[in-house]
C-alpha cells in the first residue's frame, strides 16, 4: 500500500513542474524524516488555522502567505497580493500548499490525495465551527473586519492601502474606527492641501500624536512612543536610520513582554505589535525599508516553534534581528562600498544630493582608501540635509562644494558622475528618493553625465508607481516659511484661502535616467529590480 | 512604566509662616479646595494612575484621606519628619528604593494648566536627563495684606540661559549664588554662540527625571535641593569633560553583589542598546545646531531641556501674594459650580458671579460678597460686606463688619462693626471692635508684640 502510494506519488510529482526540487529535498530529507516532519506537521497545521480564518471570508485557497495580506503592513503589501498572484498560481499548480519560508517539501510517508482529504476534512471542522461562533457574537476581531472589503474585491479591483486616501471620507471612518480599537489616538489633517495631493496626509509638527494620550504610556510601549516622537519631529530621519532605530525599539520590546497564560508567543507577540505599527504610522508613514523590516520581524516571530521556552524565544529574537541588521545594512554597506570605490577614479569630481547615509560612507570610504576626488554637495529647501552631509565629508577631509539645487545646471558641466541615494527601488525599476532627486537625474541625462544609484536590497519594495502622486508623503507646510530679521512673509498664509503650501518629501525617478544600481548583490541596471525581487522570493 | 509621579509636600512654607502656623501648606484652602488638589488632579488629568507622595505627618490623614474621595489616583504616602529639614533632593534620596523608572517630580504648591506633554516630549525625544517646566511671570496686582508700600525686589532673581531654539537648558543661576558677576564658560559660548538669557521666569518646579539622576543622588549626598543645587548642578554638568553621571558604568567589578546583578545586566543590556542607537542617529542626517564640525548634541549624552510656558496659568503658591492671586483664579480650573449647592443663601444678599462659596455656609439678609472666597461652614451674619478677601473654614463674621482685601483664616470670629483692610486674621483668632484696623495681622495665640505693625 505504502509502496503503490509512493509510486503514485513519484508520478504525480513527475508532471509537475518542480519535481527535481522534490527529489533533491526528499535526498536531503532521509536522513532526517521524523524530527523534520513533525516540524513541518506543526507548521502546516498553524498555517491551516490561519488559512482557515481567511477562508470564512471567501478568499481563494492560492496558498498566499498570510502575513502579506494584512493592510497594517507596509503600504506595498496590498499592492504585492497583485503583483505576487502570477508567480503564486505558478506554485499553486505544482500542486503545493506551502508558500512561503521552506520550499515546498513532499512527505514521502503519507500520499498526496490523503493529505488533500485530511486537509479538507480539517477545513470543514473549522468552517462549521467558526460559523457557529460568528452566529453567536456579532463582534468579530478588527483585523478580520477591514481586511474582509478590500480582500473580497481584491482579485477584481486595485485598492490602494487605507492610509493613502485621506479624502475618502469613508476609508477616514474605517481607519478611525481600527485605531479606536487599537486605543490609539487618530492624528488630525491640518491646513489646506493642494488639491491634487488631498488624499495624503498633511500633519503639522506642532501638534503630536502625544497630546492625546497619557502620560505615562500604558497603551503604547515607552520605546514605540518615543520612535514615534522622534520620527515625527524629524529626529531620526533617512530610510536607514529609521529602519535601525524600529528595530532597536523592537528589541526593547520583545525584551519586556511576556507571555501572558494560554496564549503562544508566536502569536501575541504579532497581535502586540500590530498597535506599535499603526501608532508609527500615525506618526509618520513608514517607509519601505521600515515595511520590509516589519515583514521580516513577524515572520520571524511566528516561526518560533510552540514548544520553545520564553526566554530562548526571546533571545532567539533579538540575534535575528542583531543578524538582520548586520547583514542587511552594515554587510551590505560594505558590499556597496567596495563596488562603487570601483567606479570612483581619481580626478572625478563627483555630485551628490542631500544626506543619504550610504553615499557618505562610501565617499568616506573612498577617501580613506586614498583616491582623489571632490564632490560637490546639492541641497534644497526646505530640509537642507545637503549641509549636514557637508559637515560630514568636510570632517573627513574631502574637498566639497555646496550648491542648491536651483544652481544644479550650472554646475553640472565640471561633474563627472552622480551619486543618489534611494529611498526604495520599485518593482518597476524607478528609484524613489528625496524630493529633487528625480531633477538632478534629469539633468545629469542632459548633460551625459552617468547616474548611480546606490541602494541596499532590503529597500527593494514590491510597489510599482510611475509618478510622484498616487503615492508620497505630505510634511508640515509650515517649514517652508522663512524667518529672516524677525520677520516671517508667509505666517498667515492659511488666511488666504486660496493658498496652499505644498511640502512634499519624496519623488520617484524613472529607469531611464538611471545608469547603474550598486547593491550588495552587484551592479545591476534599473531593470534587474523585479529580478532580484523574485530570487529574494524564492530564497525565503 | 514609563514615568512615575513624586508630589512634594513635606515643606513647610517658609515665606507664608503666617498661614501656614496653623495648617501645613498642602492643606492649604484654594478656591476652598486644598492646595494639593491642584496638582494631584492635573496628573491625574493628564492620565497617571499612580502617585507617591512625599508629606509630614501632620497632613498625612488628610491627605489620604483625600486621594482615596476626590481623585481616583493610587496613592502610596511617605512620611518624613518635619524637624528634619528635609531638602527634596533628601526626600528624594529617602525614597530611592521606590523609583524604578524615570520620575516626574512635582511640588504641591504647583497650580497650573500647562500642557504637560510638551516638557515629557522634550524628555523623551532628546533622551534627556532632565525636562523642566517655566513660565513667565506675571505681576501680582492685588494688595498684600501685612505689607507697606510696594514689592520691593528682594526677591532673588533666576538667571536662565537658553539656546536659539529655546528649549535647550544652557545656565541656570540664582543671584544669591552669584557674587557680582554672570560666569559663562567658554565651553558653553564655543557650543552655542547663540544664548538668551531671561530674567522674569516663574520655576513650575516640574521637573523630569531620569532614573540615573536618583542613583547620582544616591552617590552624592551633599545635595539637599532640587531646585537649588541639583538642577545647577545638572546643567552644568552637561558641558563638564567628564559628561556622564556614573564615571564607572561599564566596570562590572563594582557591582558584584547579587542585588545589584540584576541592574547590571540591564546596564549590558541598555549599553549594548545604547549602541544600537548610535548607530541610528549616526545614520540620521538630523543635527540639533549647525556652524560647527561637531554631530548632534555635540556628542554630550547629559542633556537637561526646559519648556517655558508662554501662555497659561502658572503659579507656584509660596508666598501670600501667590496665595491670594491663586484663590482669584482656582476657579478656572475645575467644573464645579462657584457656589456650592448646599449653602444656604438668603435672598435679599448680593453674592457676585466671582465668588467661591463652600459647603454649609450661611448668607444671612443684606450681606454682600463680592470677589471673595468664602470657606466651608462659614457664617455671614447680616449687613457684612465681604470684598476681595479670603474666608477660610468655620470663620463666623458678625452683623455689619466691613472686611476688604482681607484674609481671614480657620475659625476665626470677626466680631460685630468691625472694619478690616487688607488684614490677615490669624488661626481661632478673634477681633474685638475697637479700632479701625487697617493692614495689620492679628497675631499667633502666643503673641508677639513685635509682630504687629499697624498704620493708622
């Protein structure tokens, strides 16, 4: 019997399209097969229950991973179900449940069919179960009642994630009634926004998310609270400090919780999180980097398995992330460095803009490594992070000028290469950065001069976006006033109803302007994006 | 937890001894509600569920008594000695084992409606060592009972340096410890070329602590005040070579008893974290001033911070002039209605709209009482007239008196005709008829002739 269902198997899997995968992981499986299957049994039967939740919704059984649906995740996540559904019915027809972290892996011990009829089986006991719940309570958890809109319609329309349509007043209730659960205080829109950027968010720097809440944060964790003060007053800024410093409040965090009784760590330490989240973004719209940390985080956290005792769990955390960031930001900045000394030649006079971490440390690093080069620093108002990146390279000893932005054209004619920073690739090849970046490319492109990008991989996002609207993020329109001699020009502007200050923080550039990206992985072109983006997939 | 909350009620009043003889300074009637109400509800307001409270055992009972009726605060009362002489740093010191996380320490005599997360924020966000609160200083108008002529300035004056932006803390110095001039180190100047030095700031004496400093405290016990010696010495700390408050944090040498292992690991743990941050902040291209080569901060981890009040109600009630400028404005700062409904109040007498009257008291006919606050059981017989003054509890005014500008304190008996201005009637004391008295103070129960100085 074992032996037939074993050869029906071998001719199941024959036609399928990762079928050597199949052979070479059973291989590696003999050695191995109960300890690892019982793991994998823990596993698959977590996911069921999870699966089984969504599948009360009506959501098509494609074995999308759960973590990728949930709308409190980064903004690109919805749009990821999108572009993430033709490469998952490609796994779907290989016939495996499994999509993510381990590679799909057959059990040679039971046959397909009778897993298939298990599973169902297992299916149905819940079905019935949580209809007879739902019948009794009409309360359901919140995560369940906003993701049921947009995931019924999600194989027929693209939705935008509920943060980015701030003039819908519809979406604003929904939001509001989510973070009313969550206890968290709904940070209000102010002054008047142009009308072409009303769906984001405009908050002031004034008024914090604080205000409303206690003192002594009990809602919110003391590290989150403050990570959220300083996003939003601009304290920790730029796309890697904020991802290191999410992380750091996320390790002071997994340090103090504890579990509470009959419950898993694996899964209300998720649940715990979820309200630090929508707090940070309330404060400030969490960028890709943040996003693709946070999905990495709870992957992370609910793949400890059940058995494991707290305090293992927990240090077992805190190395993975120690891991992550040592890998992804520090190792891969000195990946990047290497690569781009490459291209650095002495004599080159180089053209960087504004304050991006990565390309101060390579510049630094370049310096140091003996080549002669000299850069000229542009800036823009109203940030003006350009001098805080000349206070850099001059202390290092770095011959720099420093122009604005407004006098780029001017000075581009003695460049000889650009290098941006970015502040996430999309999936689409454009490079989206601080706003101007986009400028500067343009007329580098007019005058032959090459752009670089230079860029780590965990900021690859999933997004794609060809302009700078649909999806950007709106500053306090008070810090473009001036304040020169005591007198500031623009302090009444919002009497005059029909101005508007426009502050916008970032902007994309298109693939044609950009001659190269260095990643750790290499020197790819622009297009190589969605390329890396799928072996990141499937590594994971 | 975040922050715990320390109210200091254990001092005595040193420049009000003329009220505060009888009943110690918490308990002190304000818009006939006691002095440490006032701060007890604003954290209970801003939403601190816990408080400690450091007071004498004379107010203990009645300060129990009400936190557990009138807030809904969780009290834990620390009694120390009144002989003493007790500094708040000292109280502080006292009740080191109780702190374990930062600490909000706010003194009972603070009346205010002050946005207290702006001086938390500054706390937070700068990863300070302390966070304070000031506000300017608005002129007392009213005429203080028991002084001749106008205020003279003898009352020391604060020297406070901050930088462009206003919040940073850069020198703090009161007259009294200056001989004849301003020192400011060039150390200072060489950081912050820019400072602005203010004179007419009113101390809110809140201050934000970080958990370091008590341990400091700890370590150093010289110092007695918060306000006079801890808060200086803070601030100048910050631009010290040596800025950190334990010279040997990272020598585990010290510390190997088995109480201390436990904070121990957590000072791995939070420099290990520390580093961790760094990191962030190198990364961030955000800089705190700019002109100079050095990073945010100038890379000093002691940073002490103050929010100054611009707008707003602010007092601290330590002086009698205080005090009567307080009983003027309480009423803004609670809900009930100025005239509680049990008192009883005839119809033919005229009480204006800004008056307090408290629980049980009898108006009699024709009396008339405007801009006062007139305590709880207080009988006003009839055709007195009772303008700007303060009645506490239990007083009994006779028919016909004239009181006006007058403090009149618990149980006194102002007896028939008599006419007082700008006056302050002692504790159970009682005024005879005779002789129009004007700006006196009826003295203490052992009195003392030489504290009666009348002008006629």
């Amino acid at each position: 019997m074992a032996a037939a269902a074993e050869a029906k198997e071998l001719n199941d899997n024959s036609d399928e399209t990762d079928s050597k995968k199949n052979e070479i992981l059973r291989a590696r499986n003999d050695g191995m097969e109960l300890s690892k299957e019982e793991k994998q049994r823990l596993r698959k039967e977590k996911k069921q229950q999870k699966k089984n939740k969504k599948d009360d919704k009506g959501q098509p059984d494609n074995g999308m991973g759960k973590k990728d649906k949930k709308p409190l995740t980064a903004p690109s996540a919805q749009v990821t179900t999108q572009v993430q559904q033709p490469v998952v019915t490609q796994k779907a027809l290989s016939a495996s449940p499994v999509s993510e972290a381990p590679a799909p892996v057959d059990r040679p011990a039971k046959s397909k069919a009778e897993l298939r009829a298990e599973r169902r089986a297992r299916q149905e006991a819940d079905r019935a179960s949580k209809q007879a719940k739902k019948g009794e309570s009409a309360a359901q958890p919140s995560v369940g009642k906003t993701k049921a809109p947009p995931n019924e319609l999600q194989p027929v329309v693209k939705r935008l994630p509920e943060h980015i349509q701030a003039d819908d007043p519809e979406v604003v209730k929904k939001l509001a009634k989510k973070l009313e659960k969550q206890q968290i205080p709904v940070r209000l829109d102010y002054g008047y926004k142009v009308s072409l950027f009303s769906h984001l968010h405009q908050y002031s720097r004034k008024a914090p998310l604080t205000q409303q809440m206690s003192i002594p944060s009990t809602v919110i964790h003391p590290s989150i609270v403050r990570l959220g003060l300083q996003y939003s007053q601009g304290i920790v800024a730029g796309s890697n400090a904020r991802s290191i410093a999410l992380l750091h409040a996320f390790k002071q965090v997994i340090r103090d919780y504890s579990t509470p009784p009959n419950e898993e760590l694996s899964r209300d330490l998720v649940n715990k999180l979820k309200p630090y989240i929508s707090f940070l973004n309330q404060c400030r719209p969490l960028s890709a980097s943040m996003g693709n940390a946070i999905k990495f985080i709870k992957k992370e956290i609910s793949n400890i398995p059940s058995q494991c005792k707290e305090e293992e769990a927990k240090s077992r955390l805190q190395a993975s992330i120690d891991n992550y960031i040592e890998v992804k930001i520090n190792l891969a900045a000195e990946a990047i460095t290497k690569f781009a000394i490459e291209k650095i030649s002495n004599d080159d006079v180089i053209l960087v803009y504004g304050c991006s971490s990565l390309v101060n440390h390579i510049l630094c690093d370049a310096f140091k490594k003996e080549r002669k080069f000299r850069v000229v620093v542009v800036d823009s108002r109203p940030r003006l992070e350009g001098r805080e990146a000349l206070r850099r390279l001059v202390k290092m000893g770095i011959h720099c000028t420093y122009v604005l932005i407004s006098a780029v054209s001017y000075i581009l004619p003695e460049v000889s290469k650009v290098f941006l920073g970015a502040h996430a690739l999309l999936a689409n090849g454009y490079v989206m950065s601080r706003v101007g970046t986009s400028q500067i490319a343009l007329v580098a492109k007019a005058y032959n001069v090459p752009v670089l990008v230079c860029c780590e991989t965990y900021k690859f996002c999933e997004r794609v976006q060809t302009d700078s609207f649909v999806s950007n993020e709106l500053d306090d329109p008070d810090e473009l006033t001036v304040t020169r001699n005591g007198r500031t020009q623009l302090k009444h502007w919002q009497s005059f109803h029909m101005l508007g200050l426009l502050n916008l923080v970032y902007d994309v550039t298109p693939p044609d302007f950009v001659d190269l990206v260095i990643t750790e992985l290499g020197m790819i072109p622009c297009t190589s994006v969605p390329v890396v983006l799928r072996v990141k997939n499937v590594d994971q | 937890m975040e922050l715990q909350a320390v109210v200091m009620a254990a001092g005595g009043g040193s420049r009000m001894m003329d009220l505060t003889y009888s009943i110690p300074k918490p308990l002190l009637p304000i818009g006939n509600k006691p002095l440490i109400w006032y701060p007890l509800s604003l954290l209970e307001r801003v939403g601190f569920e816990e408080v400690i409270v450091i007071t004498t055992k004379e107010a203990q009972k009645e300060v129990q008594k009400l936190l557990l009726t009138e807030t809904k605060l969780k009290p834990d009362i620390v009694c120390v000695q009144e002989d003493a002489d007790m500094g708040t740093a000292d109280a502080l010191r006292h009740i080191q084992q109780k702190i374990k996380t930062d600490v909000l320490v706010v003194s009972c005599d603070l009346i205010t409606d002050a946005a207290l997360h702006e001086v938390v924020d500054l706390f937070r966000v700068h990863n300070a060592t302390l966070s304070m609160l000031m506000s300017k200083a608005h002129e007392f108008t009213e005429t203080v009972p028991g002084q001749k002529g106008k205020k003279k300035a003898g009352e020391q004056r604060d020297f406070v340096g901050v930088d462009d932006s206003g919040k940073r803390l850069l020198f703090m110095a009161n007259e009294a410890d200056l001989d004849e001039d301003l020192v400011i180190r060039k150390s200072i100047m060489r950081r912050h070329p820019r400072m602005h030095i203010k004179t007419g700031l009113v101390d809110a004496h809140l201050y934000c602590l970080k958990r370091s400093v008590i341990d400091f405290l700890a370590e150093n016990k010289s110092i007695s005040s918060i306000r006079g010696e801890l808060v200086p010495c803070l601030v100048r700390k910050q631009f010290s070579k040596f800025s950190s408050l334990q010279k040997n944090k990272e020598e585990p040498n010290q510390n190997m008893k088995k109480k201390d292992a436990n904070t121990n690991s957590e000072n791995h743990i939070a420099s290990a974290d520390d580093d961790l941050l760094e990191l962030a902040l190198n990364r961030s291209c955000w800089n705190d001033h700019r002109g100079d080569m050095c990073g945010a901060y100038h890379g000093g981890k002691l940073r002490c911070y103050v929010h100054i009040m611009e707008e707003g109600m602010c007092y601290r009630v330590n002086t009698l002039a205080a005090y009567i400028e307080a009983n003027r404005l309480a009423s803004k700062l609670f809900e009930e209605p100025a005239i509680h409904p049990s008192a009883v109040i005839s119809e033919r007498s005229v009480v204006g709209s800004d008056s307090i009257i408290g629980t049980y008291c009898q108006i009699a006919e024709k009396a008339s009482v405007k801009r006062s606050t007139i305590g709880a059981s207080t009988t006003i017989k009839e055709k007195a007239k009772i303008t700007n003054s303060i009645i506490m509890n239990g007083v009994t005014i006779e028919e016909g008196c004239n009181i006006q500008g007058s403090v009149i304190c618990s149980h006194a008996t102002i007896c028939r005709g008599a006419d007082i201005k700008y006056c302050l009637v002692g504790n159970s004391q009682r005024v005879e008829l005779a002789p129009r008295t004007t700006e006196e103070i009826v003295p203490l129960p052992f009195t003392d002739p030489a504290l009666i100085y009348a002008s006629f």
